[in-house]
C-alpha cells in the first residue's frame, strides 16, 4: 500500500510542545510516532523552516530537535508555488498578511501531496479557506487538497 504523503504545517511542529493544550499535543505526537514508524511520508517547506527560524530560543532548539527525529523532504521552493499561491490570495481566500499560509498550500498541490495536516484553524482549517483552495484548484488544473488536524489523521490507530 501506497504511504500517505503529508504536508506538515508549522502548528503541527510546535504543537509537539504545546502541553498547554493537552489533547492536541497527545494527538500529534501520536502522529509523529506514526512518522516516526514510516505510516507517512512527511513534507516541509521553507516557509516551515523560516517559521521555525523566528522562534526564540530555547523553543528554536526544542523544536528543531523534533523536527530532527522524522525523516522528512524539504520541498524546493519554485515559481509555480509562487505563481499558486497569489492566485489564492487573487481569489480572496486569504488576506495578503496570510501569504504564508497561502504558500503551505501551494507547496502541498504542487509537490502533489495527499493532504495539509494542521492545527491552525483561523486560517487554514475552516470551512472558507477549503472551499476557495478547492475552486483555484480546480479551476487551475490542480488536485483537490484536504486539510486535517492531526487528530483525524490517527484517529483510526492502527
């Protein structure tokens, strides 16, 4: 069977330490032990990379060390990422403050992903956002992009 190949947003790094919120940091830790395991190939993109890079320390060193402890691809970033993700922010989906955000679903369509895994609800993981990822993306030729907590994602354990 084919393995499940998995965007990672930055919510879902720094959730691994977000023991504040007890239930989604238990969730994606489960799902970092399913990476961890090789259930899912993991994808980053330097937009992840430069999010991560404007974190304090000693958070900077924390979450890196997490990150470390996967095998994961860094995608490359390339003009068609850019030219898809403006058309996103062209169609109103987001606001121009959110390109990055914009830019995690671009990576994830255009290095033909299985899904966006995140737990940034405001603007990623809502009703909104999906919907107006799905239309550019059909109407630009790209595959439909599902969006998960990682919650849904470990749902089923094995």
């Amino acid at each position: 069977m084919k393995k499940l190949k998995i965007y990672l947003d930055t919510s879902v790094i720094g959730h691994l330490d977000a023991t504040h919120v007890p239930e989604r940091h238990e969730d994606t830790h489960k799902l970092w032990q399913a990476i961890q395991a090789g259930k899912y190939e993991a994808y980053i993109s330097p937009v992840v990379m430069g999010e991560l890079n404007d974190c304090k320390e000693p958070t900077l060193s924390v979450l890196l060390r997490h990150l470390l402890s996967i095998k994961y691809t860094e995608l490359q970033e390339t003009e068609e990422v850019s030219t898809l993700a403006a058309k996103y922010l062209k169609a109103g989906i987001l606001k121009e403050k959110c390109f990055d955000d914009c830019q995690h679903f671009a990576y994830a369509c255009v290095y033909n992903c299985d899904m966006v895994i995140s737990w940034n609800f405001r603007h990623l993981v809502n009703i909104k956002t999906i919907s107006g990822v799905k239309s550019v993306n059909a109407i630009a030729g790209y595959k439909e992009m599902p969006i998960y907590t990682p919650t849904i994602l470990v749902a089923g354990g094995d």
